[in-house]
C-alpha cells in the first residue's frame, strides 16, 4: 500500500493537496478530523473543533501513535493508496514513516490561512482572529509526544510545500513532491 501523509498548519491547504490526490491519483482518503467527528457523535459531544482536538489527545493518551493506529485499523486492506491527514505529533509522521509513506508538510502565511478558513463556512471554522491565533499556538508546540506539536510534525516531513500562491501553483508543487519520491 502506498501512503502519503499529510500535515501543516490550519488552513494552509492540506485539504486541497487531498483532493487533487484523490482527483488526479487515485488515492483514496482517510480523515483522522472525520474519524474523530464520528467518534465526537458517537459520544453525543459536538464535533466542533476543540472537541476533535481533545479526542485525539485522549487517544494519544493511551500511546503517541494510538490514533494514527485506531485510523489505520479502518482502512481496507483492498486499497493500494491511501492519502491519510492530518498528522500533528512527530510519533504521529514517524509513524506514517515507518510504515513506508511519505509525509508532506502543507503551510501558508497566518493571514492567507485566516482568510481561507473564513471562506470555507463551516462551522468549525467559524472562530475569530484571535481564537485562529489562540488554537494554532495551541497546537504547534507542546513537550508531551501525546499533545499536538505541528511544529515538530512539519520538521519531520518528507516534503514541504509553501502554498500562498494559486491552486495551479499548488498542483504544480504537488506533481513535483511526487516525481521526487516516485511511484
């Protein structure tokens, strides 16, 4: 199974870096923020955002890479590529490394993300400035493996892909993140 890994910063344009894979490469998708929703309703909580983030560190709690293993588990074992996002730990990308993928790092400048979330509409999204500012920081640091640190996860990335500029410019980053690490 070919994996590819993703991370990066809110906003930044990790969800378009999927769809193009889906739509041009025939990866499938799995997403950790909608196995943690599921899990969220599941348990009659909200999926809004902070909820996703404290499932995911609850199940961080029981092992760094216990929530990249719940999502691996869910994956057919039919399926030949598979795009899997959003990694926030270090343990979480070694983890998508160790079992031979690749893991693409995906960021942008504070106030294009800002501007990008505002315009998606969904509800989870619907923070201010400050709260944008509050959660990220939140997120990009921590000294416990189990806590999100995107910043160390991003580090850690095979490929690293700045995208402020259009969607073609993206694509085209993209295609040559795929020629370096080959089929």
């Amino acid at each position: 199974m070919q994996i590819i890994g993703i991370t990066g910063t809110l906003g930044a344009g990790k969800g378009t870096v999927v769809d193009y894979l889906v739509r041009e490469k025939g990866f499938v998708h799995v997403s950790v923020s909608e196995f943690l929703a599921a899990e969220a309703l599941r348990r009659g909580i909200e999926p809004d955002r902070m909820a996703r983030h404290n499932l995911a560190n609850e199940y961080r709690r029981e092992g760094p890479t216990a929530l990249m293993e719940a999502v691996s588990a869910s994956i057919d074992a039919q399926v030949e590529k598979v795009v899997l996002e959003p990694q926030h730990t270090l343990a979480e990308v070694r983890y998508i490394q160790s079992k031979g993928g690749v893991v693409f790092a995906v960021d942008a400048s504070l106030e294009t993300r800002y501007r990008r979330i505002q315009g998606r509409g969904s509800p989870k999204d619907n923070v201010s400035f400050d709260e944008f500012v509050r959660v990220e920081q939140l997120e990009m640091r921590s000294d416990d493996p189990r806590r999100n640190n995107l910043s160390a996860a991003m580090e850690a990335a095979d490929i690293h892909i700045t995208n402020d500029g259009t969607r073609e410019e993206l694509y085209s980053e993209i295609e040559k993140a795929l020629a370096d690490v080959g089929p």
